[in-house]
C-alpha cells in the first residue's frame, strides 16, 4: 500500500505543474478544459498567470515535504490543498459550467486527493531501533 501511496502522492504533485504551466505560458488553450463558459479576455486575461502559479505553488509544496520524507505532513498539507479543486468546483457550477466538468475533473480530484491525504496519514511511523550500549 505504501508504494501505491507514493506513486498517488507524487503524481498528485506533478499533475498541477504540468496544467498549472499550461496556464502560466498558453492560458487560452487550457481554459476551455477548467469549465468556465466565457474566459477573460484583455486585461483580465492575467487570471491565467494567478491560476498557473497558485496551481505550481501547491504542487511544489506538496512535492517538497514528501521529497523530505515528510509523510504526515504531506499528508495535512494535501488535505488542505484540496480545498482548492473544493473551490474551483464551487466556482464553475456558480458561473454556469458544466456539472459534469466541476464534479468529474474538480470534485474527482479533490475526492483522490483528501483519499491520499488519508493514506499518508493513516500510515504509523516505523519504530526507532534502538542500539544496544555496551559498556
């Protein structure tokens, strides 16, 4: 189960690099697929360059505490984090996007990621080997 909880964790963490640059670098061609009906345009287009950060930064967290081997609080820190898809799902059903597009791609990510978050933390620290002292 552990190796499975690794591999979700890390695949978890790059998902949101890869899509979080598409719309840092090429907004206009990954909106379409976040669920919005009318994108901005304009000025306002610099809401792609929010969303592709936020998305890289909290990748970039969750990534970092498990590269310390920091499982528990990877584990809080993905559990938090989902609060984001949370809200990106809320965002696209209030604008008028498609329940399918807010429940299947937002909802669904924030279900596997609070799962993770669960895994990680449900897991029990391996016990200290104690050494012998010889005297």
């Amino acid at each position: 189960m552990r190796r499975f909880t690794n591999v979700l964790t890390v695949l978890l963490g790059v998902f949101p690099l890869t899509f979080g640059s598409q719309f840092l670098f090429a907004g206009h061609t990954a909106a379409p697929s976040f669920g919005i009906p009318e994108w901005p345009t304009g000025i306002a287009a610099g809401y792609f360059a929010v969303k592709g950060i936020r998305d890289i930064v909290l990748a970039l967290n969750i990534l970092a505490l498990f590269a310390l081997r920091q499982r528990r609080s990877t584990g809080i820190m993905m559990a938090i984090t989902a609060l984001a898809p949370i809200v990106d799902m809320i965002t696209v059903l209030s604008h008028g996007g498609p329940a399918a597009t807010a429940l299947g791609v937002h909802g669904l990510t924030a279900a596997v990621m609070l799962f993770d978050a669960f895994l990680l933390l449900r897991e029990r620290q391996p016990a200290e080997v104690l050494e012998p002292v010889h005297s």
